[in-house]
C-alpha cells in the first residue's frame, strides 16, 4: 500500500475550449531508424497558439510508426532497433512478401509500437518529460514519405 505522504497533485485548473487545429506534417526518411519529430510538433503547437489542450499526432502508415523515448542517449534507440528487428526479423517465413523481405516485418512493428499519440498541452509548451522526444519509426530499409496529422484541440491564446 503506497502512503499518502508520496502522491500528491497539483490544484486543478479548467479552460473553456472550442479550438481544433490541424495540420498535415510531411517526413522524408532516409531508410530504418528514428526520425526526432519534437521540434516540428512544438512549432505547430506554438503556429496554433496553443495554450491548453491536447495535440494528436496520427501516422497515415502501416510499415512506419510513432513513439516517445529517451532523447538523451542515443543508444537506446539502437537497442530499440535491435529490439524490433528481433522480435520481428526478415527471414521468418512471411506469406506476405510482394514489396519485399522488409515490409511484413515493417507491419509487425508498427502493430507493437503506435500509429498515433496524444500528448498533453500545458501553458503553450508540450507536457513532455526532460528526456522524452517525438519519434517517427521508419520500419522500412528503403527511404519514404511519411505523412503525420496533427490536430490541437483545446484553448488558444
């Protein structure tokens, strides 16, 4: 049982919204890995004049996906990687193979990680931890355009 004296919680606070703002981001990978997508989406929060709300970011793919992870050091999206890859590899028997060994495996990762996410707006600025950025996962080894949807819905100032 956890003690009263380790959760607490700030006062509330309420805005009256009636904003949604929306916007289509376009991203050219250059083949697997991350793509660090934080400054783009705070930029669109601070175009909107986001004050309080939420901004959903949706990726319009199945073989590329969406992820909050640890900015700070680097290794941790090579392991991420290595992860993925080992938990969906080429050679594993794919029935589905018309766009080659790398797409079936590119629908697998993206069904274990996220084709959107929401993250909270607080006084004009992403509610992000220190360590947390936005990533787009490219799962393909070939370079694509990827498009992402982003949506602010809240109060604008």
């Amino acid at each position: 049982m956890t003690s009263s004296k380790s959760i607490s919680r700030n006062v509330l606070s309420a805005v009256s919204a009636n904003t949604m703002v929306s916007s289509l981001l376009t991203v050219q990978t250059s083949g697997r890995g991350f793509v660090d997508l934080t400054a783009e989406v705070a930029k669109f929060v601070d175009d909107a004049r986001a004050k309080e709300g939420a901004v959903t970011l949706f990726i319009r793919h199945t073989s590329a996906s969406l992820s909050i992870q640890e900015n700070a050091d680097p290794t941790v999206l090579d392991d991420l990687a290595t992860a993925l890859a080992r938990l969906a590899p080429e050679n594993a028997g794919w029935s589905h193979d018309t766009e080659g060994p790398d797409d079936m495996p590119a629908h697998v990762k993206t069904m274990l990680t996220a084709t959107s996410l929401q993250i909270p707006v607080l006084s004009g600025e992403l509610a992000l931890g220190t360590w947390q950025a936005i990533y787009l996962i490219e799962h393909r080894r070939r370079p694509h355009r990827r498009e992402v949807v982003l949506q602010f819905s809240g109060a604008t100032g």
